[in-house]
C-alpha cells in the first residue's frame, strides 16, 4: 500500500479526528463495538473499540489480508487510553532475512514469549492516555538475533503513526 509512497518523518495509518479513519482497515466486531466518540479528557474525536474479549473485537489493517502495508519506518507509535480492560496490538514485520516475525504486546501477559515466528510480550498501560512506541527494527533484533534462535511456531485509539 504505502511501498511506492516516500516515507520520513511519520505516516499516520490511523487518525481519529480525519473524515474516514477506518477506510484502510479490516473492522471484526462480535459482542462489541467499534464508535467514534468525542472523549471527555481531551475534549476531541477518539475511537472506541471495545468488545467481551479482545478476539472478536478488533481491526486491522491493510483490510485486505494479502496485502502488506510496505512501511519501512522503524517506529510504531500509538496513543491509547487505558480504560482497565483487557488490551492486546499486534505487529508483523518482514525482518532483513525475509522472514514474517509478529509481536504481541497485552496488557493482561506477565512474561515475555519468542518463538520462531512470534513474540509476546507483558505491556503497562498508566491511568489516562498512554503513547506507545515501539522500536520495530530493535525488537526484531533483539528477539531474532540469530544467536537466540531456538527452532524446535477495550481500547480507546486516537492515533497511530509510524515515523522514521
């Protein structure tokens, strides 16, 4: 989607405030829902994703499953609230050797998990707003480093940027 694009600075794939914010995302909702709402804090549109289990309420993004996103910027950065529930994002890369490597970061996982092709991770979420940046370069490295290898396989989103 975004290989042929020039990539500095940020690239917002995710913006609350803009006139379609999910127009390039996938939107599964079973037992929640998925709303624009204005929050009280901040006084300013936010999306609410909210549902029973974090498995049936969600998005993703491209919305086409075989499409990739084609960002080479290094950073993820998302600003969340944390509303004392059970929150999960996931990340997959195409790491220098061509191999997909997902990260899972969960508000509700006490230990840090790297298997070949995926990586869970404990996250911290504050009271409030919270911005998560996650180091995407970095955390391939240091999970995937060759030498560490064993082979033996309810949110409030403002926005999401990735930036270089």
């Amino acid at each position: 989607m975004f290989k042929n694009t020039f990539q500095s600075g940020f690239l917002s794939i995710l913006y609350s405030i803009g006139s379609k914010p999910l127009q390039i995302w996938d939107k599964k909702v079973r037992n929640g829902h998925i709303k624009r709402i204005t929050d009280n804090d901040i006084q300013s549109l936010v999306l609410e994703i909210e549902g029973t289990n974090v498995s049936t309420t969600y998005i993703t993004c491209p919305a086409d499953p075989k499409k990739t996103l084609g960002i080479k910027l290094p950073f993820l950065v998302m600003i969340i609230k944390n509303l004392k529930k059970y929150f999960t994002f996931e990340v997959q890369v195409l790491d220098d050797k061509n191999v997909r490597r997902r990260f899972r970061a969960s508000n509700y996982q006490s230990t840090t998990r790297v298997k070949p092709f995926i990586c869970t991770m404990p996250m911290r979420l504050d009271d409030g707003w919270n911005q998560i940046q996650f180091n995407l370069s970095d955390f391939t490295r240091r999970a995937y480093d060759p030498c560490k290898l064993s082979y033996p396989k309810g949110l409030l989103l403002r926005q999401t940027l990735l930036r270089g």
